[in-house]
C-alpha cells in the first residue's frame, strides 16, 4: 500500500516558472525523499530531508516537511524543459524500504 | 548512472511462463531492494535482501521469489505469469542497511501477453 499522495497529479507550467509539488503521508517516519523518473526510466534520487528537519536546498530545489501536518512540498525554481518528468515522494520509517506516493507528472514547456 | 545494472531492459513473455530478472548492484553495496511500478499499484516495495540474507518483505506474491548471491547479485524470479503481472521492475542497492538514499537501476519492463 502507499503512504503518500501527492497533489496534483499533473502540472503543467511555461520555462522559467517555479514548480510546487505536494506530499502527504500517514506514518510516523525517519526522513522523507523526493526521487524523479524520465519516461519509463530509472529513479533518480533528488534530495532528502530528515524528520528533525524543516527545510532543505539543494540548486534549484527547495523541501520543505511539517511532521505535524504529515506533509512535504517540494519547489523547483525556474523551472527548465529537461525538468520534465515525474516526482515521487517517498517515506522511510521503521525499516528501510521507501514507500512511495503515486507522483507528479510535470511538464514544463519550452 | 547509479552504478546499478539490471537486464534484461524488456522482457516479453506468456501467461504461464516463468522469467528471471538480474541486478547487479552498485560496487560495494550490500543491501538490494526489489520494486515492482505498475499502473494501478504505482511504486511497491516487494523484498529486500542484505548480504545474502532476506531482511524485509513487502506485497510480494508467493509466485515471485528472489535471492542474493555470494557475489551480492541479486535475481527476482517470476513465475505462473499473469496479465497483471506486466510492469517495470527495479532494483535498487545502498551500502549498508540504512535511512539514506537508495540507487536506483534502470528497471526491466515486462510484458505478459
């Protein structure tokens, strides 16, 4: 089963705009991930912020996580043609495993 | 690229049948998680292995095993082939067991006609 939803379920946004994702999960965790996927590809693992913090950069990337609200947002700034893909969030908590929300496709147009 | 490979890349197989996938993970690391991505499931967790040893299980169906060798290859066997069994599998490995990022192969598609 899945821990997370993200929100919305598409975007779609013009080059040079900022791009906010959001994620919501159920359970107490350790950290939470944002991994992204090209097309039919591999995960590409973007940040990671754990559950004693509440924000994390990283280039033009921007996580935030609330643990009261169970909730996490991921920013990209400036937003680029090649960000085209889509996000995943995903959990750990009491075992290594990543639990995965079902993603964001965004699409940023040229 | 992660360092993880995984073949085949695309696998087109019968129901019934029986395929094998392969990972081999990045230099080094001794844990391998298994992921199954299909449309109606998403990103599902089915089985992890740390250094020959089965550390954790997720919704893994008793039709699908797998294992991890001496030389920390590890292979998901699918068998019985259903149509619902048509997805992208993944393999991932980190260094040891822990809460950190997991590096991610490119997958192998499977199609169950």
């Amino acid at each position: 089963s899945q821990q997370g939803e993200e929100d919305p379920q598409a975007l779609s946004i013009q080059e040079g705009e900022n791009a906010t994702m959001n994620c919501s999960y159920k359970t107490s965790i350790n950290n939470l991930q944002w991994y992204r996927q090209n097309s039919g590809r591999g995960l590409v693992h973007l940040i990671l912020i754990r559950s004693n913090e509440r924000e994390k950069h990283s280039g033009r990337l921007r996580v935030t996580l609330d643990t009261s609200k169970k909730s996490s947002s991921l920013l990209i700034t400036a937003s680029r043609a090649a960000d085209t893909a889509s996000y995943f969030c995903a959990t750990q908590g009491g075992s290594e495993k990543l639990v995965f929300g079902k993603g964001t496709k965004l699409t940023v147009n040229p | 690229d992660s360092g993880v490979t995984q073949t085949p890349k695309h696998l087109i197989t019968a129901t019934g049948q029986r395929v094998t996938l392969r990972c081999s993970p990045r230099s080094g690391d001794l844990s391998v998680y298994w992921y199954q991505q299909s449309l109606d499931q998403g990103l599902q967790f089915l089985i992890q292995y740390y250094n020959g040893e089965e550390r954790a299980k997720g919704n893994i169906l008793e039709r699908f095993s797998a294992q991890q060798f001496p030389d920390l290859h590890s292979e998901l066997n699918l068998s019985s082939l259903e149509l619902g069994d048509s997805a992208l599998y993944f393999c991932a490995s980190t260094e040891t067991v822990t809460y950190n990022e997991q590096f991610f192969g490119p997958g192998t598609r499977l199609t169950v006609l």
